[in-house]
C-alpha cells in the first residue's frame, strides 16, 4: 500500500480543471494506491458552492478529500507575477497544514496524471526539501538573475514536498523573510527556488512533462536531460499544461486529448464550465460597469 497525498490550491476559473486532474489521478491509480486530495482555497476567490464537487468522484476510486480554507490576507505584499493568483502562495503552508504527513505532492491544477505516482512516492528526497523538475525555458537565465547556488531553476507546478523537512526548517516564515526581503524576487516559484537553493532532489521530467509548442519547442536542457526529456515525451507520468489551458480550443499540446477523456468522467463537467464562465464574465461586466459610472461622474466633474 502507497499513502498518496495530493495537493492543489484552485480558485473558481480552475475548478474543472482540478476536478479532471483529480480524476486522472484516481483513473490511473492502482489498487493499492491509497489516496488523499487536499484543497486549499480562499472562499473570496473559490466559491463555496463548488466545493462539494471535489467530493463527487468517489465512483472511480475511493478517496479522503481535506478541505483547508487558507487566510490569504497573511499573504499580503507578496509579488503575483502575470497570470497567477495570491493561490499559487497556498503550497507554502502545507508542511504546517498537514503535520501527520510527511510528503505531500503539491500540483498546479492544469495537471493530468497518467500512470501510478506510487513509484514517485517511493523516492527518498533525503534531506532535500524538494523533488522538482528542471523549467523548461529560462531556467539557465532565472537562475543567474537569483544567484543560485545550485545552479537549479525549478518549476513550481509541480513539487514533491518533503514536509517533514519543511516543518524542521520552519519554512514559511523563511520563505516569507526572503520574500520581503530579496527585491529579486517576483513571484512564488522564485521564493521556491531561493528558499530551497541547494536542497532540491532532481526528478525525471516524466513527473512534470512540459510542452512548450508555442515557443516552437525552445528548451534549455543540458544534453543528459534533454534525452530524459524527449524519452518523457513518449510516455509522461504528470502532464503539466503550460500556457494555453486544455479546456480552451487555444491548446495544442499533444496530450490535450487525454485530458478531454478525463474531463468526460467529471459529474456535470459541462454545467460547471458553462456556470463558471458565466460567473467569470458577470462579475467581469460588474466591474466594467462600475469603472463606466466611474468615468462618467469624472467626465461631468470635468466638464463643470
């Protein structure tokens, strides 16, 4: 029996994602795989009502779900870079949040699984903090610019998490002096990187496959671990969808269609997409409506 605990830190825009990632995980699970799902969530940004829908896909496996609602307020002065929410800081608690675990496998939530992670929970990270995946581009650059020691630029999307050793080196409150600290620093994956330079296990890109096909395939891989890469290619273990997400038409990775079989296993996972949107798009016409009042009473203002 392998104890497998995922993590995932979703908001409303990335609730179906996450559910398709969590039933990727459950398809291809063996039987021996005993499963846990943690969502962490900020009920200003993940709506309530959405939350029993992590609980719906016990049908493909059974499994313990923990809901852990995060105060995102404790998070306020650490840089976002483009496109991320204040979520994307939420892995940094879960040494804390779950002190019965010792590692904790945390995912970004356009994420597919496609094989048992019980081989990758096997591994022995030793005293390194974490069990990461090389980034795809940049990383040679990204490392400079932090003056990392190891030389290592990781991506954050997805990380084997040694909690036990974070809980001994109080890692949040390191991560967070760093940040406030070290103007370098723009958004979580560097902290990630800065807070656990020379203390990172290297995985097998199988664990965190990234395609960058819109970037026409540009990589900074060393040789070594561009034949890692492009065996990965042929049979990834984690499918991590970066850029264009695989529930727009925009994504062409070359997986996408795995990822539309596992969403077809999502209870009502058109109704979800279809609410969500909606959701999305109202409050996005709330705002552009305020900003029009807005500008409006500055017009008549200026005009007097």
């Amino acid at each position: 029996m392998t104890q497998i605990t995922i993590a995932y830190a979703p908001d409303n825009n990335r609730v179906t994602l996450t559910l398709t990632s969590m039933v990727s995980a459950l398809k291809n699970a063996k039987r021996t795989d005993e499963i846990e799902f943690v969502i962490l969530y900020s009920p200003h940004h993940l709506d309530e009502k959405y939350l029993p829908t992590f609980d719906n896909l016990q049908v493909i496996k059974p499994y313990k779900l923990t809901m852990i609602k995060v105060d995102e307020n404790i998070f306020d002065n650490f840089p976002c870079s483009e496109g991320l929410t204040v979520e994307s800081w939420f892995c940094s608690l879960l040494a804390d949040l779950m002190p019965n675990n010792d590692n904790v496998l945390y995912m970004h939530c356009d994420t597919i699984v496609r094989s048992s992670l019980s081989d990758l929970f096997n591994i022995d990270l030793g005293e390194n903090l974490v069990g990461v995946v090389e980034d795809i581009y940049t990383s040679k650059q990204n490392a400079m610019r932090l003056e990392l020691n190891d030389n290592l630029y990781f991506n954050s999307g997805v990380m084997l998490i040694n909690t036990k050793a974070w809980r001994k080196a109080d890692f949040y409150n390191q991560l967070r002096n760093t940040v406030l600290v070290d103007k370098k620093i723009l958004s979580e994956q560097d902290s990630l990187n800065k807070v656990c330079d020379n203390k990172k296990f290297i995985l097998s890109p199988k664990y965190n496959f990234m395609q960058v096909w819109w970037k026409k395939f540009v990589h900074e891989y060393d040789n070594s671990y561009l034949k890692e890469y492009e065996k990965a290619s042929e049979k990834p273990i984690i499918v991590h969808f970066v850029g264009a997400k695989p529930n727009t038409v925009a994504c062409k990775n070359k997986f996408v269609g795995d990822f539309l079989e596992y969403s077809a296993l999502v209870p009502a996972y058109d109704v979800l997409q279809k609410e969500i949107k909606s959701d999305i798009k109202g409050k996005t016409s709330e705002k552009n409506t305020l900003w029009k009042k807005i500008l409006n009473f500055i017009q008549k203002t200026v005009k007097k």
